[in-house]
C-alpha cells in the first residue's frame, strides 16, 4: 500500500528520536531520513525503522494535525528557534532593529508543506535549512537583501518550505546547512 505524507513525517519524527537519544549516528540518520521522504509504501518505511524502539505499524495515512501557527518577533531585540522544536505549517518571523534565527536542521515537521513568511526591517534575520528539505524562495527586498540563490536541490518527497516576505533595509538570509557530525 502507498504511504502518506504522514506517515512520512511519523517515520522521520522517529528517526529524530533514535538519533537525539544516539542509537543512530548523524550520518545514518540524514541517509535513512532522506530515504524515508522517498518512501512510497508502507514496507518501506517499516524498514527504515523496524530495529528502532518505539517503531510500530504505520497509522496508515492518518490526519495530518501540523502544529499551530507562531510569530517570532525581534524588536530591538532577538528571537532563536533552534534544536528539536515543532516546525508550525505557518510560521511568520518579525525583525525590527533586531536579529533571528530560524534553525530547521534539528526541527520535526509536522505538516509536509510549511510556509515562513519572514520581515526584516532594519533587521536581519537568518534561516538554515537541513540538505534534504525542498525551497521555494520568493521574499523581496527594498534596499536591502533576500536570500534566492540557494545551493542544492531537496529529497524527493522531503518536506517543502516556501519563504515569501520583505527586507527593508535588512536582510533574510536563506542556508542549506548540514547538521553537525556529518
């Protein structure tokens, strides 16, 4: 049976566990989790986590319930998402006379299409992206800079983030950044 989009991200959410608790090295990790994106059956994401704890038969293509929407605001100040957090499917980041982060590397998805919409003004604020993720950058800028020539294409199948927004002034800087240890 063809898998899910869901079921994808279970798998890769599992995959996020075996390696923050170190039963899979880094390595291992970004080839099974680029695999698991390319899945499309059900047999095969089995596969890909069968020997790990807490693996069980796939929810077959349940609903997929991403978590809510958030702003991250930097006013005169900074704003850090980083390490193992849930990635929204709507996320808009806000930078005035400030800076952010937005580290995806580390982050579980939990929709297969997530949309940032990032504003800097007079700010600037910076977001990496993990080798396998698919983008689509189509941000503007206003004397200033919007980062659209990124490096490296995404997995098939691999979750989609799409950054729309405005630098005024400021800067959205766009990196395929690989995880540490590989």
């Amino acid at each position: 049976m063809r898998a899910a989009d869901t079921d994808r991200i279970q798998v890769a959410q599992l995959l996020t566990d075996a390696a923050a608790s170190g039963k899979l090295g880094v390595t291992e990790y970004e080839q099974r989790l680029t695999r698991a994106y390319a899945a499309e059956t059900y047999d095969e994401l089995d596969r890909l986590s069968a020997d790990l704890p807490g693996a069980v038969t796939r929810g077959r293509g349940g609903p997929c319930r991403p978590a809510p929407s958030s702003v991250l605001l930097a006013i005169l100040s900074g704003f850090e998402r980083r390490g193992r957090w849930n990635v929204p499917k709507k996320l808009t980041t806000f930078a005035l006379w400030g800076g952010g982060v937005v580290d995806l590397r580390y982050a579980d998805f939990t929709a297969h299409e997530v949309e940032i919409r990032a504003y800097s003004v007079m700010g600037g604020q910076t977001i990496l992206v993990p080798p396998e993720v698919n983008l689509d950058v189509q941000g503007r800028a206003v004397m200033g800079s919007f980062d659209h020539h990124i490096d490296g294409n995404g997995s098939p199948g691999a979750p989609c983030v799409r950054i729309t927004g405005l630098s005024l002034w400021g800067s959205v800087a766009v990196k395929r950044k690989k995880r540490k240890g590989s």
